[in-house]
C-alpha cells in the first residue's frame, strides 16, 4: 500500500512539473519572441514587432559594398595604381603606400644580435615614435617587423598563436626554421593580395642559432647578416664594414646600436628609439632601449675626442 502511494505521489509530482514546463514554454511562445529558430538561419530574420519577414542579403550586401573606379578594368587598375611597391616603382601610382623602418639582425660567435629603431610614418608625417617592432614570440624566438604596420602587426602575432599551438600539439618549442615556414607559407597563400610585410625570424633552437628573413612574397631566406627596411640601405654600409663572425658581446651590441642610429640619421622615416635584444643559449634578453637623438650627441663627442687625438 505504501509502494502504490509513493509512486501516485511520485506520477503527481512529475505531471505537476511537466504541465508547469509546459505552460511556461506556452507564455514565452505567445509573447513577442525574443530568440527563436529564425536566428539559426543567416538569410533570414524575423521582424519581432510586425511579424514580417525580411532578407538579410541586402542588407550584408549593402555594409560590405564600396565604389569602384570609374575605368573599363577596376582590377587592373587597383593593382597597378594601388600596389605596394620599393623605391622609386610607385611614382607613377595614384596613391602610394607610405611605409619606413629600420630593423638588423645578425649573428656571431656570442648569439644574435636583433636591433631596430621605433618610428612609424604615413608619408611625412611622423606617426609614432614607440612603436614596438620586436615581437616576442616565445622565450627564445623572436620576430621583426618593416612594412605595412597592420599588416606586420597581425600577421606576426598570428605567428605567434600558430607557435603557441604547435607547442601544445607537440610539447616541445617550435623551431626557428619551422616558425619561419610558418610565416612563409601564410605569405603565399596571400600573394598578390597587396600584403606590405618584411620579417625576421631568429631565435635559438636544438641546431643553435637561427636567423630567417621572410618577406610578403613568400621569400625565405637563411642568412647570418638580415637588414629590412627604408634605412637597410644605411644599416648594411655599417654592417658590412664592422661585421665578423668573432665579435665579442660588447662589440656585437655596440654594431648593432651603430647601425640603428646611422640609418635613423640618413632616413628620414627611421628614428625614436632603437631595442637592442641579445638571443642566447638560455633565450632572449633586452639590452637596451636608448633614444637615438642621445645616441647623436654621445657619437658627435667621441668623435671630437678622436679628432682632436
């Protein structure tokens, strides 16, 4: 008798809840709905006031579309007026993609050595000077950024979660060689898209120190001597005089920081602050961050004590 009443009581108790269940899904169905079945589709939406049903194509058409230029072939046009281009190839374009940094990375028998200046320019004008173009992808990789700021920017932190992820996948860090493929392979899945991008990837891995230059074309390159940027140029006259493999740290860090300065000197779109980072065995370290308006005034007194020696 007392299984018989528990389970009546049991039978009352679910069908009281079902039926309040029920009521409940019964109200918010006869209200305006807030959130119905029409969200899941992305054609369609439904007006919750009128009841009526309106097309979303028109109005995703509507937010993405931009005028074309009035010419037979916009294509054609777009590229050939609004490309990226080195040195003197763009005087002829309509607009041209103003861009200048300074950025140098070599190696030698103490590690590597990555230093660039922090200036960020749209044509004359001076947009920034601290800007930040050394990511620091993990402990002991680093990335360098010259070209197109957004371009550099997202590209290389996109970099930096495709490292994170094969660390995770593998458990192990990715190495220098790999990370700059990375790099590399994404630029050419873009090529031709007007991509402003030139990077290096350095580091120290298993095989020891590595230094990698990639660039929007989907170029990599292996090398122990990189310079990217409008004052390279500059860079590579000091580099190319005072390199050698058998620098000390003291000597590596002061190149480094010569080169910097002399380019941001010369260039025009190079300048604020040079980073100086070490790559060593045991990871990355940064050395300095020094003005190179200071730097202007320490090397004009050297050399006047020099002369007058």
């Amino acid at each position: 008798g007392m299984l018989n009443e528990y389970r009546a009581h049991q039978f009352e108790f679910s069908y009281f809840s079902s039926e309040k269940i029920r009521i409940a899904r019964a109200t918010m169905m006869s209200s305006a709905p807030l959130i119905d079945s029409a969200i899941l589709d992305l054609g369609h939406r439904k007006d919750a006031y009128s009841g009526e049903e309106i097309s979303n194509h028109n109005a995703f058409a509507e937010a993405t579309s931009f005028d074309l230029p009035n010419v037979p072939d916009p294509a054609l046009f777009c590229r050939s007026n609004f490309a990226s281009a080195c040195g003197n190839q763009d005087s002829g374009q309509v607009v041209k993609f103003a861009k200048g940094t300074t950025t140098l990375a070599f190696k030698f028998q103490g590690g590597i050595i990555v230093s660039v200046d922090s200036r960020s320019t749209m044509g004359n004008y001076i947009a920034s000077q601290t800007v930040k173009k050394v990511i620091e992808i993990n402990p002991f990789l680093l990335g360098t950024m010259a070209g197109g700021a957004a371009d550099c920017s997202f590209w290389e932190r996109n970099l930096g979660m495709q490292c994170r992820l094969y660390e995770l996948r593998n458990k192990k860090r990715i190495s220098v060689a790999a990370a700059s493929k990375l790099l590399a392979n994404t630029m050419n899945s873009y090529r031709g898209y007007g991509l402003s991008m030139g990077t290096m990837v350095t580091g120290w891995d298993e095989t020891g120190p590595q230094l990698y230059y990639v660039d929007n074309d989907g170029t990599r390159l292996h090398g122990n001597l990189f310079s990217v940027g409008s004052g390279s140029t500059y860079a590579y006259g000091i580099l190319d005089t005072h390199y050698r493999n058998d620098l000390t740290v003291e000597e590596a860090i002061d190149l480094g920081k010569r080169a910097i300065y002399h380019a941001t000197h010369r260039d025009a779109a190079s300048g604020g602050i040079n980073n100086l980072y070490h790559v060593t065995k045991d990871g990355w370290k940064k050395i300095h961050a020094i003005d190179v308006n200071d730097m202007h005034y320490e090397f004009a007194e050297e050399k006047k004590t020099s002369m007058s020696s």
